[in-house]
C-alpha cells in the first residue's frame, strides 16, 4: 500500500472496471455557472509529486472544488485509499467519495499531455475538468481539457 500524504492512489485499470461497471459517475459541471477556472498551488503541487511518485506508471485522481464567485476553485485531491495485498491483483477497494467532484487529473509518462483517444472517451463520458500532466512532471506541464478534449486555461492561486 503506497500513501502519500491523505492520498490514497487509484489504479488506472481499476477507475477503468468502475466506469465500465457504471459504478462511477463524476459530478455533472454544467449545473454550475462559472466562467473561470483556478486551481490552488496546494493541489497543483500535490499533482506534480504524485505524478512523480507513480513514474514510471500513470496516476489517476479526482479533483474536489466548488464555485466561488463565478470562479471554479479546484482545492482538493479526491482519492482512493486502497490495501494492496501479497495474494490479490485487486486489493480491497472503496468507491471514492465524489461529493464535490469536479473532474479528474492523471499523468502522462511520456512527453505529450494531450488526451489520448481513450481519454477523450473518458472526458466524454465524464463531464468536467481534466487535467493531464506529462513528463518532468513540473507544475508548467499541466493542462485542462473540457469534456470535448478542448484545452482551457486556468489560473494558480
Ligand atoms: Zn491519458
């Protein structure tokens, strides 16, 4: 079992199965109204170590944030906790708590952070925010998609 911090890593193959089952469903954005997009250098930090820690495998988590004057605070890591075990491929799992859930960050280990063809179904799927960061991993090589696969800017707080 790997902890980083609060944060528990999810496994790509397990968000996987979950969406596959249904068993997820991120929280719906267009409810909100906003018109701009920041994410606190808390989370953003956050990101670039995780995705480091998981080199040279990918990570996956949710992003947690709400509305706050017509801005989209993305302040939190949404996670799953999980406990490998010696005997299992899949260790006991808890369904994330997607209260709040904005939308999704993973790594790229590789040099591009544009969304695969797999990802772009992922986003579809999901409406919301998606974040990929590629390799070194440095806070500059995030970028927002929407749930088009369109780029969006955001700003640090
Ligand atoms: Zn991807």
């Amino acid at each position: 079992m790997r902890v980083v911090g609060f944060f528990g890593l999810i496994c790509m193959e397990w968000i996987k199965h979950w969406l596959a089952q249904g068993m997820i469903k991120l929280f719906d954005l267009e409810q909100f109204d906003y018109n701009s997009i920041s994410l606190t250098q808390e989370v953003l930090f956050s990101i670039t170590d995780l995705a480091r820690d998981c080199h040279p495998k990918e990570f996956l988590a949710f992003l947690g944030g709400s509305v706050k004057n017509k801005t989209l605070v993305i302040d939190k890591l949404l996670y799953q906790v999980y406990h490998a075990s010696e005997d299992s491929a899949f260790p006991e799992m808890h369904l994330p708590t997607l209260s709040g859930c904005v939308g999704s960050v993973h790594s790229h280990p590789g040099a591009s952070n544009r969304p695969s063809d797999a990802d772009l179904h992922f986003f579809d799927k999901n409406p919301g925010i998606h974040l990929i960061i590629k390799e070194p991993y440095k806070p500059h090589h995030v970028m927002a998609y929407d749930s088009k696969g369109r780029k969006i800017s955001f700003k640090i707080e």
